[in-house]
C-alpha cells in the first residue's frame, strides 16, 4: 500500500495459513525515500480447533459413600489427522 506524505493508515490484514502449526516470523517492511524500517514478531499458530473442552457431569447415586461400586466412563475419538 502507498501513503501521501503526512497521511496515516491503519490496517488489517488477513492472514490463511493452511495446515501449518507452530510460531512463525511475520515481518513488515516500510519505505519512505531514503528510509526504511522493518518489524518482525513472532505468530504462533495453533491446531485446528484448539482449545476444545468436554464437560460432563452426573449424579452416581443419591450418597456417593454408598455407590454400591457405580462407575462412569466418557471415551473421545481424537481424529488420527491431529495427532
């Protein structure tokens, strides 16, 4: 993008990065005649999804000291393409 001497900008830009995890540099450069300056910083990318939380609750019986050996299980199937 190009300024006119004196104008100010502020911008957002859009970033797609695919399947790609882990913290990458982004670096913008800018140049006004002789000058120039460039700023890096670091951008992490997370997996697809991330953070997924599974909450459950119950009631095992109405005096859980006297269950009776009542159990409870929850199995998740974490996609093969994840881990």
């Amino acid at each position: 993008m190009t300024l006119a001497p004196g104008e100010r900008l502020r911008k957002i830009l859009a970033f797609t990065v695919g399947d790609a995890t882990g913290d990458f540099d982004v670096a913008i450069t800018a140049t006004a005649g002789a000058y120039s300056d460039k700023v890096t910083r670091k951008l992490r990318v997370k997996p697809r999804g991330f953070s997924i939380e599974f909450a459950k609750g119950g009631l095992l019986g109405p005096n859980p000291a006297k269950a009776n050996g009542a159990t409870a299980s929850y199995t998740i199937e974490i996609p093969a393409d994840l881990v």
